[in-house]
C-alpha cells in the first residue's frame, strides 16, 4: 500500500513538472497577437484604418473660387472607434505641393475650406489620409479639380455728361493757354482738344459735347485772363447747357462760341454738331441781340 502511495505522488510531480515547463501563451506574447496587427499597411502607413473617399472637388471639374472647400466620407477603424485627424495634401499639375492641412474630424465625413488662394486658370490635384498621433493610414487616390479662369478686366466708363470734379479740369490747364492775343487762341483751342474727352465726343458728332469742350477752352483761358467768358443766348436763338442743344429759353448757351472783354466774339469750332468737326479759332460778330456774356463755367 505504502508503495502505490508514492507512486501515485511521483506521477503528479511529474505531470507538475511537464506543465510548469511550458512556454505561456498570453495576448501580450508575440504569438499572441495577430498578423493583422502587426503588419504595417502596402504603403508603409501605421494606422489600421481605410482611406478616406467619395473625395470632392473631383473629375476635373472647375470650382469657382481660388478657395473651394473639399470633402470626403471618414473611413471607420479597424479594431478601434477613435476621432481621427486628416491630413490634406494639394498638388499642383508639376506635382509640387502647394498647400497642406491637417484638420479634425467630424461626424461621418469632413469637410475644409481652404485658408490661401490658389492661383487662376490651373489644374489641382489633391488627396487625404488619416492621423493618430504620430501615425499615419494610408492616402486615398488623387482627385482632380481645375481653379476658374481669371476675370477680364472691368472697361473704362465711356464719357459721360458728369460733373466736372469740384469745378476743375481733368487735367492740367495747357501752356498754350496762358496770357496772348485774343485774336489766335488756336493753339490753346488745340491743346485742350489733345486732353479732353469731350472733344473726342464732339469729333464723333455729338453736340452737346462740343458745347461741353468749348467750355473747357474758356476756363482754360479765363485761369490766366479773366477776360475770357461764355456767352449766354437771348430767347429763341439756337444754345446749349450741360445736357443738351435745342431753342434757348434764356437759360443756354452759344454752343461753340467764347467772348473777350465782353464785345470780341470767337467760334471755336467747325461743324459743330455734325459728323466731321474741327478745331477752329475766328472772330465772327458781336454778340446778338439778347445775348450777354456771363463767367467760365464747367459743367457741374
């Protein structure tokens, strides 16, 4: 009996002793986790997680501002449910990156809206990745966008009957129209013709325009001779203001004509109103009955 006994106590230390001298097998043991785990993703990446996609701008197609804001579907991880960052990355058609971000996450998907310009008239491509940390997933595919076409300059404004600014010319009064004789202000009349936007209205056949330029000719001349005036029309003769040409009313003006010392009349004009003026400077008869000679006035 005594000798069964002590056998049966060497097979249980045996048995002990085989067991005990296993290897142990946990979760934290190199064959305890698996090769999905551990293996890094094709593209070098870290993070066990999907690319992001449904990636837009995309196709090609031209957004409308140097600033369009992308967008994508976050991709779910793997083995964990954590908020992830995104890396964005923008290239230009040469392939050089000319914009990165990295932002947070936000619900299903994630948008940005960019935070420099792009330049015009240029095509993009752009991908995005996600972010743990230090750790990165992998990038989605490109998508392709084109930045809109850079607008035409605006057309200068065409002249206008507008005021003359705060009763000066729009330019310089001419040299040629300082102190001389009277009677061959040409060079003055021509001078002006040079500058003026007026003149260019009344050579392509505009009448008020004319009015308008002889205008600018008597204040040119009236800044070293205050001699120099326009002439206001008596009732039922043929005049002008700032607006218009028709039967003076009292209140117009002789379309093409200056006065000096009130009794030397001068056109200034040829064919003023018709389709081929020019640049003149004669006397002609005193003023008419009705008429009187006022100050240089530009129209206001």
């Amino acid at each position: 009996m005594q000798r069964k006994t002590m056998f049966a106590w060497q097979v249980v230390c045996a048995l002990a002793i085989t067991a005990c001298s296993g290897t142990p097998q946990t979760t934290l043991s190199p064959t305890g986790v698996t090769a999905e785990l551990t293996a890094v993703n094709a593209d070098g990446s870290t993070v066990k997680v999907g690319a992001p996609r449904d990636l837009g701008p995309n196709n090609g197609e031209t957004v409308g501002s140097l600033r369009p804001t992308l967008g994508f579907t976050n991709p779910p991880g793997r083995f964990v449910t954590v908020g992830f960052a995104y890396d964005l990355e923008i290239q230009n058609a040469n392939g050089s990156v000319v914009y990165e971000r990295t932002i947070g996450e936000s619900g299903s998907s994630s948008t940005h809206g960019l935070e420099a310009d792009l330049t015009y008239s240029d095509n993009f491509r752009w991908r995005a990745r996600v972010r743990l940390g230090s750790q990165a997933g992998p990038w989605s595919e490109f998508a392709t966008f084109r930045t809109l076409d850079r607008p035409a300059p605006p057309a200068p404004p065409p002249p206008t009957a507008t005021a003359t600014p705060s009763g000066q010319l729009p330019f310089p009064v001419p040299a040629a129209c300082g102190p001389g004789d009277p009677g061959n202000r040409f060079a003055c009349a021509s001078a002006v013709a040079g500058l003026s936007a007026e003149w260019a209205s009344c050579a392509a056949g505009r009448g008020v325009s004319c009015h308008r330029f002889t205008r600018e000719v008597v204040y040119a001349l009236s800044q070293s001779d205050p001699e120099w005036q326009l002439i206001q029309a008596g009732p039922g003769g043929h005049g002008c203001n700032c607006f218009g040409c028709g039967t003076s009313d009292g209140s117009y003006f002789r379309e093409d004509t200056a006065v000096y010392g009130g009794n030397r009349v001068f056109d200034m004009i040829v064919g003023a109103g018709g389709p081929s003026p020019s640049v003149n400077w004669s006397p002609v008869p005193g003023p008419r009955a009705g008429d009187f000679p006022v100050s240089a006035q530009l129209c206001q």
